[in-house]
C-alpha cells in the first residue's frame, strides 16, 4: 500500500491537504470520492518518490465521479478494479 498527499477542495472552500493511503492512484482517487465533505482535488503526490500523479490548475469537481459511483452496485467488484491495474499517466 502506498501513502499519498492529496491536496483538495473542502465545503467550505478551505484547501486541505490529506494524508491517503491506497495501492493504486484510482483507489486513492476513489476514497476521496467517497468523502463527501471534499469538493474538489487539486493535486495528488505519491510519498514514497515525490512524484506528483495529478497536478491542476483548475481543480477537479468530484459531483460528476460521486454520481457515477452510485450506479455501482458490486462495490467488491469495483475494489478489484481499482487495485489490480493501475495505469500511471501524469496529469497536468
């Protein structure tokens, strides 16, 4: 499991910056998804190298991911999506 720091986008309109942990960045990327307090992500750093995976100027809204997620219905299905194949493709 890896640790990232996920830079994001509360409620309130506050940057925060969170610790995470996940094997891949999609199930990092899912967990924040699932806090629904989190607006939006702005930059996400894997620790272990210092690279950062997802860097954006204009922040990305979680509405729409958080809308398609409902439609999942085999939540361990999709565990096993997100943490079996992992494509790394930097984002800027």
């Amino acid at each position: 499991m890896e640790e990232y720091i996920v830079k994001v986008i509360d409620e309130d309109g506050e940057s925060l910056s969170l610790k995470n942990y996940g094997q891949t960045l999609n199930e990092v990327i899912d967990n924040i998804v699932c806090m629904n307090q989190i607006d939006s992500i702005q930059k996400i750093t894997r620790v272990k190298d210092n690279i950062v995976l997802i860097n954006k100027t204009n922040t990305i809204s979680l509405q729409k991911l958080r809308m398609l997620r409902q439609e999942i219905k085999n939540e361990s299905e999709l565990r096993s999506m997100l943490v079996n194949k992992e494509e790394v493709n930097i984002i800027q």
